[in-house]
C-alpha cells in the first residue's frame, strides 16, 4: 500500500473533505497549511488525512476522524481557528466543507472483487 493513502478502520468513522481555491494572495499561506496538517494528525481522534492541489490552486484535504466529538474538537482547536479566519480573510477566494459519515470503505486493485 502506498504510505501517502491514510490507514483506516473499518467503518463507521467520518470524513472532513475540504475543498478550496487559493486566492492571488497566498503569501504565507504554504506554511500555514503545512503547519495545520501536521497538527491535525497530531489530534485525538485523527486517523490521518490526504491532500492535493492543482496548478490552478484547487485543493482538496480530506481527513479522517474517529468520531464526531473529535472533528468538533478540531474545528474549534486554537490554532486551527486562528488559521481558519486568515483563510476567510486572505487565502481563499472560495471554499466548500463538507462532514461525512463513512459506512463503507474498499481499496484495491489487489483482491478486490466486483
């Protein structure tokens, strides 16, 4: 398996998928975003996270929690709010949150039956 995929259990457990476009103005932005993924995993409830961002400065980060009381206790970490406002203020011309709850999960190709 390839270490950049986040190991889970099995189900239930939920997702956070953050989906974003940078603004022109990502002035520090790089840090920030590395400094808050590094805390994210460090949380009580955190299985782990994957991210991407295109040449056009889409990004996506979905993160995986344990159950709801951690990824609440996340959105309301210190530092994680902090971040969040300069986001809203200056990094992001747009963004789309959005919490799922995981009922079933697969990987493959290896042993994966249709």
């Amino acid at each position: 398996m390839n270490d950049r995929f986040t190991k889970t259990p099995p189900p239930p457990y939920y997702a956070v998928i953050f989906t974003n476009q940078l603004s022109d103005n990502d002035v520090g932005y790089a840090q920030m975003g590395q400094k808050m993924f590094e805390l994210a995993l460090e949380q009580p409830g955190c299985y782990g996270a994957e991210t991407t961002r295109d040449e056009h400065g889409i990004g996506i980060t979905v993160s995986y929690w344990k159950d709801e009381q951690s990824l609440k206790a996340w959105k309301e970490q210190t530092d994680h709010l902090a971040a969040q406002k300069s986001g809203m203020e200056r990094w992001y011309d747009h963004y789309e949150l959005r919490v799922a709850k995981v009922e079933r999960a697969y990987s493959g190709p290896a042993g994966r039956t249709l």
